[in-house]
C-alpha cells in the first residue's frame, strides 16, 4: 500500500452549533488583554482548543459582546480569542461572562465542501505597462462551507439552522476525522438554505455558510 494518510468519510464526525449553554452562573470575565490575539481571564473554564463560545455583559470593550469566538486554550483559566485583533478595542474595566457553544453531530449528513475565497484582479495595467496587462490582487474573503443532508427539517441541528438563518447569527461547524486525523472549526452565517426531490428519490437539502474566519484546526492528543 502506498504511504501517506487518508480519512475515510464514514467514521468521520461533523457536528452543528445549536446554541449556548448558560451555566448557572457562568464563568465570570475579570479581564481582555488589548492584544493580537485577544486574551480572556475567567475562573477555571473548562475549556478546550476548538470550543465556540459567546460572550456577554462586558462593560469597556464593548466590542466583544454578543458575538460568536472559536478559543485556543492557555491554561485553566486563561484563553485567545481566535482571529480577533482587540489593540483598537475599548479597554476592558468590568463584567461579562461566557456561555459555551453546544454542538449537536449532524447524523442526516450526506456531504461537506468548504471552498476558500477568491481575490479579485485589480487592474493595475500603465502607458508603460509591456506584451501583457498588469494586475494586483485586492482583499479576498473567507469562503464558503456546504453542507448536504437528507432534509429532515425537525430535527435539532435543521431547526436550529432555520433560526440561525432567520436571525443572521453566526453558528458553527465542527469536523473530527477518524483515526486520530485532528479536528477543524468554522465560524459562519446562513447564506443560503435549499431542499428539493423528485419521484423515487428521497427530500435532501442542503446549506452554506458564509465563513466569518479561517478555519480553525486542532491536531489529536
């Protein structure tokens, strides 16, 4: 057999974000650091790398609030916030707390395609410009994941995405391979939901995310 390493579909688990845990209480904020990436000081967290959580009630650097955040885990009661640059932030004074995400596995699933952003060709051709046009790229954006799936829409994971959908929040996916393959984690809002059949064939569906950050990857133990 050749070498290399390959996973196969089956034996894979892809799970959906379907909401946040409130503990009671839930883990206390006492600081953010204005840093790149940012840092959250709690009491133990109980946390782990590729965990999704919400933050709320931060007085300062209001910023942070209400939004969505894969974490990289420092130690117990410290974490990043991934991908998020707070040096142009408020500065953080008090409060806030964090809910952790609940992830559902997606078992009507049929098929996952992440495809990365383009950047666009800015035109950059001069009077000195020789044989050929000149171009620079422009900012390019995240991408998109699909998710396909037998269309069961009372499900969890397929109510939750209708209200994610409807609310315009950001919601997660996260994807473990098997045999020890690592995990990844993307951040994105509903862009586009379908459904379709047809005579001797079965309802299916499927669903795209815009990404809202880079995927987030975490080798195995």
């Amino acid at each position: 057999m050749a070498g290399g390493r390959r996973y196969k579909f089956q034996g894979s688990t892809v799970s959906v974000l379907t909401g946040y845990d409130a503990e009671s209480p839930s883990p206390a904020i006492s600081a953010i650091t204005k840093a790149n990436p940012a840092v959250v000081t709690t009491g133990t967290h109980n946390l782990v790398d590729g965990d999704v959580v919400q933050i709320t009630g931060v007085v300062g650097m209001t910023e942070v609030n209400n939004n969505s955040y894969i974490v990289n885990v420092t130690s117990s009661t410290q974490f990043e916030l991934v991908d998020i640059d707070s040096t142009g932030y408020g500065t953080y004074t008090s409060g806030g707390h964090i809910d952790k995400g609940l992830f559902s596995n997606f078992c009507e699933l049929t098929g996952y395609n992440r495809t990365g952003g383009t950047k666009p060709e800015i035109d950059a051709t001069t009077i000195c410009s020789v044989d050929f046009r000149e171009y620079e790229l422009g900012l390019g954006d995240l991408g998109t994941a699909q998710l396909d799936f037998n269309f069961a829409p009372e499900t969890a994971i397929q109510s939750a995405l209708r209200s994610f959908d409807s609310s315009g929040d950001i919601t997660a996916v996260r994807i473990v391979l098997p045999k020890g393959g690592g995990q990844r984690t993307v951040l994105g809002f509903v862009q586009q939901t379908s459904e379709r059949a047809a005579v001797n064939g079965m309802w299916t569906g499927s669903m795209t995310l815009k990404l809202t950050g880079a995927p987030f990857d975490v080798a195995a133990a």
